[in-house]
C-alpha cells in the first residue's frame, strides 16, 4: 500500500466510515486525474498529494456521517472538481448523484472524472442553480460555498418537500445561524483527520411553503 492509500485509508477510518480497498484505488484515481487537469484548469489551490487527500477528499467524506441511510438522490450545489459529491458517490455508490457546476471547464473534468472511474448513475449539469429546473433530489449539499440562508433560498426549488440541506461549515457558523433562528437546523461538529481542524456539518429541513 502507497503513503497515499495509507493516508486515505486511516483517514477515512478515523472518520468513522468504512471503507473498501476498491474506494480508496478509485480516491487514487481521482487524485491522478486532478492533479493532470489542474495543470491547465487550476481546479484545486492545493498543491501536494496530501493537502489534496485531507483537505478536499477527507473533507468531503465528513458528509457521509450526517446522510440518512435512507437517502435516494443527492444534488452537490456548486461541486467545482467535485467536492463534496464524487467523494459521497465513491463511499455511497447507490446513492442516485447530480453535480451542478455552471463553470465549463469544470463541468468537462466533472464528466471526465466520472467516466474514469466508472461511476453509474451520478449526471453534470453545467447550468446556475437559479436557471435548474425538472429535477427534484432527497438532499443538496454544498461545501463553504453558500450562506445557510443564501443556501435554503437559491436551491430549494429542486428539493423534495421533505427533503434536507447539508452544508459543511466554518468558524463563523454561529453568526450565521443567528441569521436564520427560524430554520429547523441540527449542527453536528466533526474532526478533519490529521488536521484537527473542527468541521460544522449543518442539517436543515425544508420547510413548507
């Protein structure tokens, strides 16, 4: 085993989530692939193999602790080289999985990247959130890119009426969360492996209308 599958692996155990020697190839995989088209993309600021395990595909696996095990369908909001969404695809493969990404080149290396690792039933929509419509998801996530607020107002038109939000947040989710006291959130704190860096995995449920 590679310091790199090492890495993945530990990482994703001290996680809490199990883990397959055939998911942690296809982390590699997808580590190869970003780093080859980041050389004319820049999709990642991230520069060495571990920063890019940790902070983007350990970061994203912190979803996988706060998704219902009764989920269908999932929409990544914003997934620009496919974070969180191909992350929570390769450890949740029947997970139904649509990444909306309005950046082309993004949305080419989206398409690319799923192709390279055989994934099944995951689409790339390069379209704005605001400009989405005929699809309805169980869950959307998004990774430190929306307010909660900002959030449950852009994407809420392509969840389902009982469905829930996901985001993973910072430090200053607790100024944001006095902003939004009339939503139904639960905050679950957990820990980047190896960074010790504390995540806030936020769960909002939609409300009706």
């Amino acid at each position: 085993m590679t310091e790199n599958e090492k890495l993945l692996s530990n990482g994703i155990k001290e996680i809490g989530v199990r883990c397959t020697s055939q998911q942690v190839l296809a982390f590699i995989t997808y580590l190869g692939e970003l780093k080859k088209w980041s050389r004319a993309y820049n999709l990642t600021g991230l520069k060495t193999d571990r920063d890019i395990i940790i902070r983007n595909f350990l970061d994203s696996v912190l979803f996988c602790k706060v998704i219902p095990g009764d989920l269908h369908s999932l929409a990544d909001i914003g997934s620009g080289a496919g974070f969180p969404g191909i992350p929570i695809k390769i450890m949740l493969p029947d997970l139904k999985v649509v990444l909306i990404e309005p950046t082309r080149k993004k949305a080419l290396f989206l398409k690319h990247v799923c192709h390279s690792l055989e994934l099944r039933d995951i689409e790339v929509i390069d379209k704005r959130i605001e400009d989405i419509s005929g699809i309805t998801v169980d869950a959307l996530v998004t990774r430190a890119l929306f307010s909660v607020s900002d959030f449950v107002k852009k994407a809420g038109h392509i969840l389902n009426s009982n469905g829930i939000y996901i985001l993973s947040k910072g430090p200053k989710l607790e100024e944001e969360m006095t902003e939004t006291a009339s939503l139904k959130a639960a905050v679950t704190d957990v820990v980047l492996p190896f960074e010790k860096t504390i995540r806030h995995l936020v769960v909002v449920k939609k409300q009706g209308v």
